[in-house]
C-alpha cells in the first residue's frame, strides 16, 4: 500500500531535505521503537541487544557466512539471520511482512 504525507508531516521541516525516516513497528508481538529506514541498505540490521529482548532463543539464527562492512568501514560477522513477523500501521489500514 502507498505511504503518502501531508503538508502537516513538513511542519518544522526545512526543504529540501534528506533526513532520515525512522518508525516504530510491531516485531514478534512486541513494540519496537526507533527502527531507522535506510532505503540504501542492503541489509536488515537488528543489535544483539534488541534480539536478546525479543527473547528468541539464539538456536533459532540461522549461520551466515558473509561479513558486512559497518558505517565506518570496519567488517562485522553477523550472528546469523532469522525471519521475523513485522506489523506496520494500525487496523484497519496494516500490514503484516516476514523480513530476514
């Protein structure tokens, strides 16, 4: 479904911009705040930390091989990957995906 903004979302808004979009989203039945949209990514990134708070048992990573290059260049090794049930907007206009 299309996302759309109305000149009440550029209140305080000094155009053009570039800022960044960050949203609150449902992820395994629990509130998660802050999530940063980077449509540059190429990857979906979730910190050890909000993974220990999601309390999935860390069995559940599958391994990954590939390293990624962080922010400021240095080569991280992911713990693995998971496929996680993520909830967007509120009923009745939402949508529910499973992202790795």
């Amino acid at each position: 479904e299309v996302i759309t903004f109305s000149e009440a979302d550029y209140e305080g808004v000094r155009l053009p911009h570039d800022d960044a979009v960050v949203v609150t989203l449902l992820v395994e039945l629990f509130t998660m705040k802050r999530i940063l949209i980077d449509s540059g990514s190429s990857a979906d990134i979730l910190y050890k930390h909000a993974f220990d708070q999601l309390r999935i048992p860390a069995d559940q990573l599958k391994p990954v091989k590939t390293p990624l290059v962080g922010f400021t260049g240095e080569t991280i090794h992911p713990l693995g990957s998971i496929n996680l049930s993520v909830v967007a907007g509120t009923a009745p206009r939402q949508t529910q995906v499973q992202m790795t």
